[in-house]
C-alpha cells in the first residue's frame, strides 16, 4: 500500500465546534481549515441548486463572519450519519479557495489563529 502523498499547499487544521459555511446551496459544519480551502459537512437536499461559487465562513460564538469566498470543489462524497434519521445523506465536501483579497486572507489568517485546535496529519 503506498503511503498517502499530501497534495495541499497548505497546512490544514481541525476547527472548534460552531463554526460553519454558508452559501445558497450547501451550508454545513466546517470539519477542518487552512489557507487554502476547508471541509464541511452538510445534509444532502436534493431539490437544492447543485452549485454556488462563493462561500461564507460564520462562527456565532465569536460573531465572526467572512463574506464572498471564491472557491471550487475538490471532493464531495458520502460520510458517516450522526443523525437519527435514516433517509437523511450526510456528505463531506472538500473546497479550495480561489483568489481571496488581502482583507479576505488577513480575517482568514486570524480565524485559524484562534478558531482551530489542531493540526490536520496524513
């Protein structure tokens, strides 16, 4: 079996719990972070739009809000249910930003620094 070979630029971190996207199509639970993009969870609705091109990043405890993320999508794939219903999808998609502004990667920056836990290892 050949190791798994880290294809991110970036370092990617573990987010604490409260923090999540928000788009017209897909907001979910952030799982984990970096400068480069991130990964959530979110239910499956199938009559939802299939595509939006601009993210948000939301964390109440903190009223902290990043509008307008650029991004394209990595991987979308179906992930463990934690929810009690059985006719509920729960996906885990993978996003890489596109080209943010200085202000978009300075509050990006800020948000890992004190909004995430650990450090993501393959």
């Amino acid at each position: 079996m050949k190791p798994k070979v880290e294809r991110r630029k970036y370092k990617r971190y573990q987010v604490k719990n409260g923090a999540y996207t928000v788009n017209s199509t897909k907001p979910g639970l952030i799982i984990d972070i970096g400068m480069g993009g991130l990964a959530f969870r979110y239910i499956d609705r199938k009559d939802w739009p299939e595509e939006s091109f601009e993210l948000d990043i939301v964390f109440d405890d903190k009223g902290f809000r990043l509008a307008a993320i650029p991004y394209t999508v990595v991987s979308d794939s179906i992930t463990d249910n934690d929810f009690s219903s059985e006719n509920m999808v729960v996906k885990r998609r993978s996003v890489q930003f596109g080209n943010l502004s200085s202000d978009q990667v300075s509050k990006l920056q800020k948000f890992i620094d004190h909004n995430t836990t650990a450090e993501i290892v393959l």
